[in-house]
C-alpha cells in the first residue's frame, strides 16, 4: 500500500515538472499526458488498495488506464464529429487517438502481464494462492 502512494507521488512530481518546462519545450507536452494518466492510474490504484488491503493494486491500473483511453476516445471523437471538413483541429483530434490511446492501451496492458507475473512468482506459480496438498 505504501509502495503505491510512493509511486503515486513520483508521477505527480513528474508531472508538475514537465507542466513547468512545457513552455520552453512544446514537444514535451507528450511527456507530460504519460505522466498525468500514470498519476492518475497510480492515484486510483492507491486510493482501492487503500480502503481494500486484498485489492491487487494492477487490475486498478489497468482498468484505470482502459478507462481513460476509452473517455479520451469519445470526447475527441465528439470533438472531430462537431469540426467542419478540412479542420485542422480535427486532424489535431484524430492524431492524439491515433497516438495516445495505444500507448496508453500498452502501458494498460505491460501493467496487467507484469503484475500477474509478479503475483505468480508471490504465490509460487499457484493462479489461486493456495497451495494444493
């Protein structure tokens, strides 16, 4: 649980920090969205393992991460939908969708693979965490 917090804390760091730099380098606006989702992702996680000590602090993140891929794709595609034709903002929209949802899909999912592997190896290759006799 501590750990999460931690963790948490880090990526708001990381964010404040390329928030501030985002002026003197515009390219590092990209940074700066991997940094927040992570924050908020850890944010989630922290928060449930937090109130339920049993929750396993990966399928937050995932879901969290899904989750704010999946919104970030309907509310530009609003966006791209009210745009007239030739609009450069909708080309803006639909580049982020193109770019930043499978990232944040892949982080979504080298997340889950990790933490299943992590928890097999802790339950000594059980998928259950009981040991059969």
């Amino acid at each position: 649980m501590k750990e999460q917090w931690k963790k948490t804390g880090f990526w708001f760091l990381m964010s404040v920090l390329t928030v501030m730099f985002i002026f003197i380098i515009p390219p590092i606006i990209f940074v700066t969205v991997i940094c927040f989702t992570n924050f908020l992702c850890y944010l989630v996680s922290a928060i449930v393992v937090s109130i339920n000590h049993n929750a396993r602090p990966y399928l937050c993140y995932t879901f969290t991460a899904v989750f704010i891929s999946l919104l970030l794709s309907v509310y530009l595609a609003r966006d791209i939908a009210s745009e007239g034709i030739n609009d450069i903002l909708a080309a803006g929209d639909m580049m982020i969708i193109i770019f930043f949802v499978p990232i944040l899909l892949f982080m979504a999912f080298h997340k889950y693979k990790s933490g299943k592997k992590e928890e097999m190896i802790q339950n000594g290759g059980d998928n259950y965490g009981e040991k059969n006799c």
